[in-house]
C-alpha cells in the first residue's frame, strides 16, 4: 500500500495511511464505545472522529480534495445524501415552476401548521418500480439522461383519489409535456466532485438503557469512483432520487444510496479490517 501522509489536527503529528490502519484496529480493539453524541444523526462519524482526534468529516490529509472518511451504523436501514442536483432544464425551474404547483397535493400540515392552500411534492424514486403516484426513474443511455419519468395508468387508484381528480380537472393525466432529467456529464461532474476515496468504517451499535454504544468492526479503504457504477447502482435500485418541496421551500433534490451499498461506487475496494 502506498505510504502518503495523513495529518492530525489536532496533534499537529503527520502518519502515513498505514498507521491509519493501525489506529482504527486499536479502536476496534477498544470493543462497545459509547457515544459522545447522544441524538445525533451523525453520531457515528462524530464519535470516530473523536476517537481519531481530528474535527472535520474529511480525513486531513496533504491531498484532501481526494479523500475523505465515511462511516455508518451496519444496521441501519436509512440512505444517505450522496449529494444535492435539480434536474435539468434548468431554465423550466422544474421543481418549483411544474412539480410542485401542477402535480403536488395537499400538504398534511396544511390549514394548521402551514396556510390551507400548501402543497407538498415529495418522492423518493427508483428504477426497479413504480411510485403509487406513479413516477420512477429511467437510464436512457442511447440520449445519456437520467429521466424522471410519469406514468397515470400506475397510479394506486384508491390511496390518491383527491389527487387524481386534480390532475383530471388540471388535464394532468399524462406523461409530463417537459420531462425531468439529470444528463450524464452533469452527474458525472458533480459524482466525480463529491464521491472521492475514502475510508469506509462500519459500526455495530447497541443500546444499554437509553445509551447508545458503537463497535467499529469493519474497515474499507474505496478507490477510484466509477460513472458506470454509478449508473448501475441507479439501475438496480441501490441509488434512488428523492424530491422534498413544499410550497414557497424546496429543500433540495437529492441523489441517496442504500444502506452498505457505497463500495459499489468504486472500481477498487479493499478491506483492511
């Protein structure tokens, strides 16, 4: 393994990624540790970085454009953010111009948190199947687009009634006049920007009463991002597309992978622990 030096912040002492490795198996060896912060979405990596001394979530290394440390809860069934990207075209605003004000629906807050008239367009969207509204996404390779894709004859009939009857009177039943989508060069940036090298850390967690306790068992180093991975893991399901916007706030377009599924991203994986 090549021998680039790594740097703590803390200490102000430079190691090589070898004495990285030599650090994470003395963690482990520490067994169930407790975390330092309770309640925290990011308790994992916060609690590694504790234990690592250093302060941010990218390793602080010479080159850290290029790498950074990712850590997880084995058990957890949540996805996480890879990053944030509106679809394309970008001059049709398509989330707060189309989606939300023409196939949203009734916000659950609206009338009482929010004004009566609030509406919501949220979906977290695959390419194995079909919403019940009856979106789902579609690698054309042939046009290199990433589609957000609307079908009406999908659409669960007895869960989205009031809907349904919205998008009659608004001559909506039908695939959408102007098509989301994210081009592959767009992606390809933007992947290729966020999803650097990495130190990949898995942890078993465990509660005893209302404490959560972490053992960090498994340890992979992920190199080289791979577009084709990236396209393939769309395909499959393990990335999925999740809209979150509601009337007057668009919290962002985001592009989230599956639970242990990061390694598949990279052309080389290695487990060192």
């Amino acid at each position: 393994m090549e021998n680039e030096k790594l740097f703590s912040m803390n200490d102000k002492q430079f190691f090589s990624k070898d004495d990285l490795i030599e650090k994470l198996k003395e963690i482990k060896k520490l067994g169930w540790i407790k975390t330092q912060r309770p309640g925290n979405d990011g308790a994992v990596g916060n609690t590694l970085e504790d234990l690592l001394g250093i302060t941010e979530n990218n390793l602080p290394i010479p080159n850290a454009a290029e790498w950074e440390l990712k850590s997880q809860r084995k058990s957890t069934s949540s996805l996480t953010t890879l990053f944030h990207l509106e679809p394309s075209p970008q001059a049709a605003q398509i989330v707060s111009k189309i989606l939300l004000p023409k196939y949203g629906w009734k916000h659950k807050e609206a009338g009482k948190k929010y004004p009566v008239e609030e509406k919501s367009f949220r979906s977290t969207t695959s390419a194995t199947n079909y919403t019940d509204r009856g979106f789902k996404i579609v690698i054309d390779r042939k046009s290199e687009k990433v589609k957000f894709s609307f079908d009406p004859e999908k659409i669960d009939g007895n869960r989205h009634v009031e809907w349904i009857s919205d998008l009659k009177e608004n001559f909506l039943i039908k695939e959408f006049e102007i098509e989301p989508y994210w081009g592959f060069k767009d992606l390809m940036y933007k992947a290729g920007t966020k999803l650097k090298n990495a130190f990949y850390v898995l942890a078993e967690n465990k509660y005893i009463e209302k404490d959560e306790f972490f053992y960090f068992s498994d340890v992979y180093i992920l190199r080289e991002f791979s577009f084709d991975n990236f396209l393939k893991c769309i395909e499959e399901g393990y990335i999925l597309i999740d809209y979150d916007a509601r009337t007057g706030h668009n919290h962002g377009t985001k592009f989230r992978i599956k639970q242990n599924m990061w390694p598949k991203l990279y052309k080389n994986v290695e487990k060192v622990i």
